[in-house]
C-alpha cells in the first residue's frame, strides 16, 4: 500500500508545497509499520524521491545515514552480493518462530546471482564472481527499464523462463556461456531472461544496507513501482509451510527464509538468510575427465569432481549423466585449456583415477545428487551445468 500527498504551509510560510510518500511495510491496522520520505519535482514536473527513508512508527526507527561525497562511485567491495546458509525446513520454521512476526520467505529462482547498478537510465549487471555480464543479457541493459532517474544499487537473480513459466537453470546455461554479439543476439530471441529483483543496496543518494530488511523492501518496491518487463520483483510469502508447499507446486528450487529485522551484509554468507532445497544440489570443482567409449568416444564419459575441504579438494565422486551431445561438445572446447599432469584431489580411488585427464581446479559446476554416502561421495549425481559466476574457493558442501 503506498499514499502520496501534496502539503502545502502557510502562504510566506517556511514550509511552501511538499509532496510525501508513505508506504506501508507491515502490519495492519494500528500495528501497520509505514516508510514516510519527501518526495521533489524537478523543472519539467516528474517526482523524484528525496532524502532518506524514515520509519513513521514507534515500533522501530532505522539507523540514520550519512550521505556518501557527490563523487561516490560503487567499488567492488560496494557490489558484493549477501550470501544465505543451507537450512532444513525445521531449522527455517524455528528461526522464523524466533525472528518474530512478519514471516518472510521468498521463492528460491533457478537462474544466476546479479548486482545491478542502475545510473538513472541503463543497467549494469555484475556477477557473484565479479565478473561484468552487462553484455550477455541485452534485454536487460540496452533499455531503460522504468527504475526512475536516480543511481541505484539492486541485488536479484537473472532467470530464463521455460515453457511451464517457471525458471529454468538449464535453460539458461544456453546464455551463461555465450560470449559473442551474433550468438547472443539470436539466442536471446529463442531464450529471453529476465531479472528479478529482491534487495536494494544503495537508493536516494544513500547506503541503506544499514536499514532493516523490511525498510529495504518498501525502498525497492518504489523504485520499481514504475519499472516494465524484464524487471520483475516476485512477491514475499508470510508462511514458512505455505511458501514451500507452493514452490513444490511449481517445482520450484525451494525457498530462503529471511529475518526482517536483518541489515544487509556485503560478501557475507549470514545466518539471517536461510535456503531450503526442494532439489538437492551441489556446486562442485572439475577436476578431472574420464574418456568416453561408444557414442561417447570423441567427447567424454564422465566428469571427476572435488569440493573444497579442510586439507584440499576432496574428491566427491563423478557425474556421467545429463549431458546433452550439444553440452558434450561444449565442455570438451571450454575445458581443453584446464588439462594438466597433476592430479589435484585427494584421495581419488585407483580405479576412478584410471586413464582420467586431470584439470587444473578453477572450473565450477554444478550436478542434482540424491544423497551423500558416509565417505562423502556423491550419489546419482546428474549434471546441471557450468557456474562461470562461481569461483572454486566459495564452493561449500551442502548439508
């Protein structure tokens, strides 16, 4: 629920014609919480938001910032993205029990981490890894997607949509890896992404990521009120059970559960952000190529894979399956400059080592498994694709 108004003082007065936003961040009634910032109009008459947000209730009051120097610019350290923690459900209904009222949980999109820096007309979108993506999703950063004309700093995921309307991670590996404009330019139009949003870093001339979750949500509420496709910013469940019945429904990837209350903690995996997985998955390190026989002769058969551990990467099995013959070719070419000599896992079976073309460890993957057995190993393991915005040092195993 949003108002804006228009006050006008006493002719001569001190306070002249003002206009105010007050958005509602929760609640109800007499416990309704409400964000109130004054609002300008500039020479040609479009409202443009001024000054920082403030908490127009006693319930809490955010931290006050100060105002970055007119010639801030957003460094890398500014565009680290929060990280959450792999929760179970139990755990994420206790938390939420704990966090108190709101519950908040958001669905879990299948796409790729981006921080998108606004500058009032275009996007810049920069991966997880660092990396800028800017180039690799026009649809999103060739036009002006409606985000107003102030700098912004956004945090959300870039998802392609499949035929079921829901996100896709394999469909979007056919864009994750493409690199010139000719190949980009025509797969865009068979797989079309959009970005969806659901945090703001820096907004108003300010860094709110000292405010509270809810506060921050109301923020990029308004600055999207205007925004058109691809932008899209998914709504947020008040239910731990009912978000993940319906993200089930859908076949979703699960669920994070947030603390309302939480600030925005750059770089940091927080326990403040909890993910459930509806589909188990597990981000691991190529580190090795086992040859392929029949059909598979000129490619490969499976992949040796490795996740960090505590004296080096352990070896955590392999995968064989889920690959199309298009991905086969494609992994053959992206990783021939990774081959090496020196075998980089620990405690490999001889029998897996076998005839295997060992690669340097700085590729990241990602495979659906059923279960880990006791050693650590991954069981029925099944390919999903390449995380060329993952590096191998944040790759954790998942609980």
């Amino acid at each position: 629920d949003a108002v804006i108004v228009t006050v006008e003082g006493r002719p001569g007065g001190p306070l002249g014609r003002v206009r105010l936003a007050l958005i509602r961040t929760d609640g109800a009634g007499e416990k309704s919480t409400w964000l109130l910032h004054r609002m300008k109009t500039d020479l040609d008459g479009r409202v443009q938001p001024d000054g920082a947000p403030v908490e127009a209730s006693a319930q809490a009051d955010g931290p006050a910032d100060a105002a970055p120097p007119p010639e801030w610019k957003p460094t890398a350290e500014d565009l680290r993205p929060m990280l959450s923690t792999g929760a179970t459900p139990e755990r994420a209904r206790l938390a939420a029990r704990q966090w108190g009222e709101p519950v908040w949980a958001e669905a879990k999109w299948d796409g790729i981490r981006a921080i998108g820096v606004w500058d009032g007309a275009r996007l810049r979108l920069v991966a997880r890894s660092g990396n800028d993506v800017t180039f690799k999703y026009p649809e999103v950063t060739e036009l002006d997607v409606g985000l107003g004309p102030e700098p912004a700093i956004l945090d959300g995921e870039i998802v392609a949509i499949d035929e079921r309307g829901r996100p896709s991670f394999p469909l979007l590996q056919t864009r994750m890896n493409l690199q010139r404009p000719g190949e980009i330019a025509r797969e865009r139009k068979r797989t079309p992404v959009q970005y969806y949003l659901f945090d703001v870093l820096y907004a108003h001339e300010r860094d709110v990521t000292a405010l509270p979750l809810t506060q921050r949500r109301a923020i990029l509420e308004a600055l999207a009120a205007t925004a058109t496709a691809p932008v899209v910013v998914p709504p947020v469940f008040d239910d731990v059970d009912g978000a993940l019945a319906t993200s089930e429904a859908f076949d979703l990837e699960g669920i994070v559960v947030k603390d309302p209350g939480s600030t925005y903690r750059r770089g940091a995996r927080s326990e403040s952000w909890l993910k459930v997985k509806l589909t188990r998955t597990q981000e691991v390190v190529l580190a090795g190529i086992r040859p392929g026989q029949g059909g598979r002769a000129q490619t490969f058969g499976a992949l040796l894979l490795g996740i960090p551990g505590p004296e080096g990467l352990e070896y955590a099995g392999r995968v064989g399956t889920g690959f199309s013959d298009a991905t086969l070719r494609t992994l053959v070419r992206t990783l021939e400059p990774l081959h090496t000599d020196r075998n980089p896992l620990l405690s490999v079976p001889a029998l897996d080592a076998r005839g295997v073309q060992w690669l340097r460890p700085e590729m990241v993957g990602e495979v659906e498994f059923g279960e880990f057995t006791p050693g650590g190993i991954l069981r029925h393991s099944r390919w999903r694709g390449l995380r060329p915005d993952k590096s191998p040092s944040e790759v954790v195993r998942e609980s």
